[in-house]
C-alpha cells in the first residue's frame, strides 16, 4: 500500500483533552489497515492517551527504539485531507500531524523495521501536556526494562526551501559525546546528495563538527521532544519540511518526492538507531539521493502571499488570513470574481477595506492604507522583511518585561518601535494577539531551556 493510499485513507479526525482520547476516528482506521494490509505490527497497548503498535514479544533487556507520532489535532481543522497533485507533484493536506502518523503506517507496512522498534501514536502534543508521550515512554521502557531511544514525528518549515528530505530538532542525549557520535552517524551514511539539516535545541549546541549547510540557525519548535529531552536516553524530532498552513483547513504542501524521501529516511533512522541491515542502510543512501533530485527538479508552487508558518493563514478561498490584520470573512470582503483570486491578478486592497482597519493609521512604509495593501500582494520582500522583523524584536525582547505585570508596556514598546512604526490605539486585535502569543512562546522557551540547562545528565 503506497504512502499516497495510506495519508488518504487515514485522514481522519483524533482529538484528545487531558482526560486522553475523546475522538479515535484516525486510530482506528490505522489500526484497521494494518490488519487488513497483513503487517506485522499490531496494536499491542491501547491506552486513554496512547495506542502502541509492535511485533511480537522482544527480548528482556534489549535496548528498544521508540517512534512517537502524535496523532491528536487542533480544533480548526475540521476537516482532515490529503491529496496528490499529479502535475505539479505536490502532496497537500492536513499534514499536522497525518503525514508523520501516514509515515509510521507505511513503515509498518513496507519496510522490514526490526522486532524492538515501537510505533506509537499519541494524545495531547497540541495543548503541550504530551499525556501520550509520557504513556509511551513509561510503557516501553517497562516492557523492555531499559529506556529506548525515541523518535518524535512532526513537521517543521525548516528544510522546506532547501529540498531537504527531513530535519532533526530538538537532539538530546545522556552525554554530549553521544549527541555528537549519533550527528557523526547520520552524516556519514549520506549518499551523494544533501538530504537533511539540524536545528539546534538549545543555542549553545555546538554543530560546528558538520558542513555549515548542515547547521540551520534557528531554534527547536515546541513539540513532543520537549518531554522526551527530560528522559535520560538519546531523543529527536525528525520532522517533516512543509508549507502552509499548519493548523488549519487549508493545508500543508510538501513536494512528492520529499514525502517519499522522508518515509525511505525514516526507515534508515531505525536501521541505524538499531543496528540492523547495514545493507539496506546503504541501498537507502541511494534511494534518497534520487527523491533529492526529484524534489531539485520540482518546481516549487508559487505563493501568492507571505505567510508565517504555523498561522491560521489560509491561502484558499473564501477565507482570508492578513499577516497583521488577521481572519476576515469571505462574505464581506470580497469585490472580485474568484477567478481573480486565483490568478493573483487583485491585490489584496481589493479583497480587503482598508477603512474597517483604521483607514490611513500609521501604517508601514505609506499612510496611504492601498500602498501598504498592495505591498502584501505576491509577498512583497520589504513587507516580508518589515514584518519578520515586527516578530523578531517582540520575541527577542519579551523576556525583558516582567512577567506578571509588563505585558501593557511590552505590547506598547514593540508596536510603537521605529522599526515597527504602528499606532498602538488603531492596531487591531488580531496584532494584538498575535504579539501575546509571542509574548507567552517567549516565557515558556526560556523557562523551559533554564530547567533543562540545570538538569545533571551524569
């Protein structure tokens, strides 16, 4: 059964609150194609918070390999998909996290994964409980008697832009040689063709020992290796490179041969981390340069907007998502036909009333609220520029502020900042949001890495 089959028929709802599962949808359907498929695997712990597939039982006492996908989705996407685009060989889909679970399907399916590596599919990653990844990891080390090394499925923006056929994120390990002896590992079973890059967990993580197009610049994304770097085994995520929209209706894009390439590479990754089938590990090599060179010759899709990874965005119509200026309904503010939609021939100053907005505020670059619109259209590089640069300082400085009592001031002194430019009493409340969400990602990164950064690994 093809990767394409398996996202298709799997694309089902899962949803979970602190009290474990309360929508299945998507677990079940797995758990049926796996039977119906004649895989090996099975589910061998069905829990509130965690449904674990493995083979047979293993050996007392040998070491174990954890492959953790959580399966649980936001309330927003109503309706899970997945698609192939046969001409412009491009997957797209509600990937956050069907891809991943699509992934650990097809690896139970078609590929020979040896006896100690466990597939879970896990509850509570999207409210940051990780209730699943917690399950997962105390079921398997008592069924093993030792903690297993743990791969945690997600997907990322990183890589997306490089053609990379995964990343690592968020590596953590007992001892840093070991960090380093695993990043020497994967580097060293590369074929001919760059397939993935590192993101650092912590900023003092030295990478220096891999080429610098190995090394990405920014910082691991809260996920479930957040939980698993508190365990004193090696773990890392190995996430999937995306576009789109994260959480939402509208989707995510990877390229076909990247989804391919990332099921061929996670197949390797478990032939490494249990030394099993040096052979296939070098076959693997090899298929791997080939979906790099298909995804090289892939044309990437045209945006037609700038977007931040992970928003509400949706590209589609009805519903359009302004980087600033947040949702606004299809209903009330279009004035062209959706043929124009599509073909990028409107800017958004026609879609969207300037007027409901403040009319000339202080807006970046003019006062004349059309030239600002008109700078979003085809993602503009200035406003891409302006506007990373508005999230960079509001994460960069948030921390600075007090925590319980500086929001006001914080909120004030980032909007009206010469860089930024904004009148504070005509921003709308969806900056505003956007700035508080930074704000409290800001505090839980540097409370989280402080904690980490006192933990004794020895």
């Amino acid at each position: 059964m093809d990767i394409k089959d398996i996202l298709e028929e799997i694309a089902l709802p899962a949803r979970s609150n602190k009290h474990g599962f309360k929508v299945t949808d998507k677990l079940e359907k797995i758990d049926e194609v796996l039977q119906r498929e004649g895989s090996p695997f099975h589910l061998i712990k069905k829990s509130d918070h965690a449904w674990i597939f493995g083979q047979e039982e293993m050996e007392w006492g040998k070491k174990a390999l954890l492959v953790s996908s959580h399966a649980d989705i936001v309330k927003d996407i109503q309706h899970p998909f997945s698609e192939l685009d046969e001409e412009t060989h491009y997957f797209k889909g509600t990937y956050d996290n069907l891809g991943t679970n699509g992934a650990s399907v097809d690896l139970m399916l078609n590929h020979e994964i040896p006896k100690n590596v466990y597939f879970s599919f896990t509850a509570e990653e999207e409210s940051g409980r990780n209730t699943g990844a917690e399950f997962s990891y105390a079921y398997v080390r008592n069924r093993t008697g030792q903690a297993p090394d743990v791969i945690v499925l997600d997907v990322t923006d990183e890589g997306y832009d490089n053609d990379r056929l995964f990343t690592v994120e968020g590596l953590t390990a007992p001892a840093e040689e070991d960090r380093t002896r695993f990043l020497n590992t994967i580097y060293q079973i590369e074929g001919e063709k760059q397939s993935f890059e590192v993101v650092r967990m912590y900023k003092k993580d030295d990478n220096s020992f891999l080429p610098k197009s190995y090394r990405s610049t920014e910082l691991t994304a809260a996920d479930e290796s957040y939980f698993y770097a508190k365990q004193k085994c090696l773990s890392f995520s190995m996430d999937l490179p995306t576009d789109g929209s994260m959480h939402s209706d509208s989707g995510l894009y990877t390229k076909e041969a990247v989804m391919y390439g990332y099921c061929a590479s996670l197949a390797q990754m478990c032939y490494v981390l249990t030394n099993t089938y040096p052979e296939k590990v070098e076959a693997l090599a090899e298929e791997k340069d080939a979906y790099v060179k298909r995804a090289e010759d892939t044309e990437f899709r045209k945006k037609k907007f700038f977007s931040y990874w992970g928003s509400s965005w949706t590209e589609e119509y009805p519903s359009i998502y302004h980087p600033i200026f947040g949702h606004s309904s299809a209903q009330e503010r279009v004035t062209g036909s959706d043929e124009d939609y599509i073909d990028g021939q409107m800017s958004i100053a026609d879609y969207l009333d300037p007027e409901d907005y403040g009319g000339s505020a202080g807006y970046p670059y003019s006062e004349d609220p059309d030239e600002f619109f008109e700078s979003v259209d085809d993602g503009d590089p200035e406003f891409q520029e302006w506007y990373q640069n508005m999230e960079d300082l509001a994460y960069k400085s948030a921390i600075q502020y007090d925590k319980e009592h500086g929001l006001n001031q914080y909120l004030n002194d980032v909007i009206t900042a010469p860089s930024v430019g904004l009148d504070f009493d005509e921003v709308p409340d969806e900056l505003i949001d956007r700035l508080v969400s930074i704000w409290a990602d800001a505090w839980q990164d540097a409370e989280y890495i402080h904690s980490m950064d006192d933990m004794d690994y020895d």
